[in-house]
C-alpha cells in the first residue's frame, strides 16, 4: 500500500516547480498549464479570474517588466483539505538581472490552493501580500 499523502505532496511539489521553471523560461502558456480554467490569482491591486486571464497577463509582463526574471521560493506548509484539497502557503520573491538573494521589502507571503480534478493536483487559486518586516 502506497502512502497517499507522500505522493500528493510530491505531485503538488512537482506543479509549483515547473510553474517556478515556466516564470524562468518566460513562458506563460507552460506557467498556467497546471491552473483549473476557473482558477483566480489576486496580487497587490489586481484580480485576474481565470486560467486565460492569468496566462495573457503573465505574457504581458514577461515580455515587459518581469523579461528575464526567475523566482526564488519557500514552502513554509502543506495541508490538505479532505483528500481533493491542498493549501500551500510559501514566501516568494522576484529575482531581477544577477540576483542571487530576493530583498526583504519585495517578499512576499503567498497562499495556493490546490485543488485534485480526475487524479491530478491543479492550481485552483493564489494570492500574495508583502512579507512585513515586523509583525505586530
């Protein structure tokens, strides 16, 4: 008998590291392709509600502002909802030109929650907030 949840925590690993490998790549098609069509991304200022919005704005800035950019990334925590639902929350940030170390005032908090669709782990939803310096 296999051990379920070492299996799911290894595919949902495997989802955020090829979406972290898509950013580096600049491809947005590749970024999503582990999204739910409904899947919604809310970041500072913006709502993008749908797997085709999250791609098509994603190609904007990588072919603007993000161009060239990679990622840095933490996994903080896992835990599942049930056996079809998964919250990750991780620390992430931006990598610009040579970068080797993301600055603390542009790191983020960042929750993903996953969702299993016909035995595969997907992308339901994500959301970022700046990590703060202190917390109260």
């Amino acid at each position: 008998m296999t051990d379920t949840r070492t299996d799911d925590r290894a595919a949902i690993q495997a989802v955020l590291t090829d979406s972290y490998k898509a950013w580096e790549a600049g491809d947005a098609e590749g970024m999503v392709s582990d999204y739910t069509p409904d899947a919604t991304a809310v970041m500072t200022g913006s709502l993008r509600d749908s797997r085709d919005v999250i791609r098509d704005s994603m190609a904007l800035a990588f072919a603007g502002p993000l161009k060239s950019t990679s990622t840095w990334n933490k996994t903080l925590s896992l835990r599942f909802l049930g056996t079809s639902a998964a919250i990750v929350v991780s620390e992430s940030g931006i990598l610009f030109g040579d970068e080797t170390e993301v600055p603390q005032e542009r790191r983020v908090h960042a929750t993903w929650v996953f969702e299993k669709r016909d035995g595969r782990w997907l992308i339901a939803a994500y959301h970022n907030a700046p990590v703060l310096a202190s917390t109260p």
